[in-house]
C-alpha cells in the first residue's frame, strides 16, 4: 500500500537519501526542509534525477510551519530534522543546551502532536523518531547531544505504549543510526571549539581530542546511508514496526554487549 510519508530534514544526509528511496518505491514523499534555499537545492537534484518529491518549507521550530502540515493526510510521519552540539557538562553554555533540546525534542514532540490530531481521527499512522545510538550509551563531550536523544528515545518508548492503549492503530517506533559518514558528526564534534577558548577545563587536551574524534570517526562511520534507509523503509511500510530499528548492525551489537557487561 502506498503511503504519504512526511520526512523533516530531508535537505541533507539520511532525510534526503531516505525520501528518495521511498519515493523511488513509490510512495507520495513529502520532503520538507528548514529553509527555503534547501528546498530549492533539493528540487533541482529531484528534477535532475527524474524523482517526484513534494518539496516545501518546514522549520519545525516554528508554530506557523508545524500547523501547516495539518493540511496534508500524513500516513508516515519521520521526525528526521536535529541539531548537534558537543561540550563538556562541566562548562557548556546552558543556552545551547536548551536549544539542542529545542529542536530535537521540544519542537519535534510539537510538529508529532500535529500529525497524530490526524492519525488519531483516521483512526491509522506511523511516526517515527530518529534519534541515535547515543541516546542508549552516555558520551563523553557529546552530552548535549546525547541528552537529547536519550530524551527523544523515551519520548518515542512512552508515546508507543500510549498509542497502544488508545487502540486507534497509531504505530510508533525509534530510528537509531549509529556513526555514519555524512558530516552531522564532525560538524558536531567541531561545534565546541567554536567556543572553547584558554579558560576552557580541556584547553590542554584540545589537540589530543581532535586527533582522537578524527581516528574515532574513520575507523568507526559506515560509508553510506544505505543500511538505515533500509530500515526507515523497513518501518515505514511495517504495519506493526518494531521499536527499534538500527544500523550499522554492528554497533548497536555493540552498545548492547557494553550494557551487558556494564560498561
């Protein structure tokens, strides 16, 4: 059955790659982007590689654009869009704390509330949650980041037990990517030398830190969105979809054995 699917963020990395391999099956995608530049981007790559996507502006920060995907009979909702931000706890503005929870929890569990009026009167809907492997394991300097998620994920894990109890077919379920190369997490691991400056606890360990952020993403990110936009598809068409949803496999194996063993 065909779906219309409403993807935020879909202007860069996983939302982009993931609209196109859903419009590509054959579903009504909504691509949605924060700015009007990126909309404009993205319908010259959907025009030039033949791919019909809808194509509009969302800031999911802003009422006005979340009221406005009520107009539209959303099957799939993938809360795609987020920010990263990265810092020691110890020394973190707070204001960028609270806009990181901004944007990846408040406005996204914002624009869900939208899309569910609808789902719940249709009595059938799907959203799903991006959050990340960093919302299961804590990080060290990646906490802002990792809060958030780890927030986003509980947020999507109450809401489905909630949406089973209403019994109206809403379906509910987390995307958890783990590293992958797009350039979100070395934009992220960068954010906080935008700010650390000599005063700063780790000044004395910033080189170190990023040689180590380097080696660490190199050796770890998959080199491809592929594998979790095979699950997004996987979740999206799913008429029961699991909670969760992961890839690279490997990593959340991972996650899982370092919980077990305590780590």
């Amino acid at each position: 059955m065909k779906k219309t699917i409403l993807i935020t963020g879909a202007g860069t990395g996983i939302g982009k790659d993931a609209a196109f391999a859903l419009a590509l099956r054959g579903h009504r995608v909504l691509a949605t982007t924060q700015t009007e530049a990126q909309s404009d981007v993205l319908r010259i790559e959907a025009t030039n590689r033949n791919v019909v996507l809808e194509i509009f502006k969302l800031d999911i920060t802003l009422e006005a654009d979340r009221e406005a995907i009520a107009a539209y009979p959303i099957d799939v909702l993938l809360n795609n869009a987020g920010m990263g931000e990265s810092g020691s706890l110890a020394e973190v503005d707070m204001q960028r704390v609270r806009q990181i929870f901004e944007v990846n929890l408040f406005a996204t569990l914002a624009l869900t509330q939208v899309a569910l009026r609808g789902m719940i009167a249709r009595e059938k809907g799907t959203v799903l949650f991006v959050s990340s492997i960093a919302g299961r394991v804590p990080m060290p300097f990646l906490m802002p980041y990792s809060m958030s998620k780890f927030a986003l994920s509980a947020a999507g894990a109450g809401l489905r037990a909630e949406m089973d109890q209403l019994k109206k077919n809403i379906q509910i379920a987390l995307i958890e990517p783990g590293a992958i190369h797009t350039g979100f997490n070395q934009a992220m691991t960068n954010s906080k030398y935008q700010w650390m400056n000599a005063s700063s606890y780790f000044a004395h360990q910033a080189e170190a830190m990023k040689k180590k952020e380097r080696a660490t993403f190199k050796f770890l990110e998959a080199r491809s969105t592929q594998g979790i936009v095979n699950q997004i598809v996987k979740a999206a068409e799913a008429s029961r979809p699991k909670l969760r949803y992961v890839s690279p496999w490997i990593q959340g194996f991972g996650i899982r054995l370092a919980r077990i063993f305590g780590v």
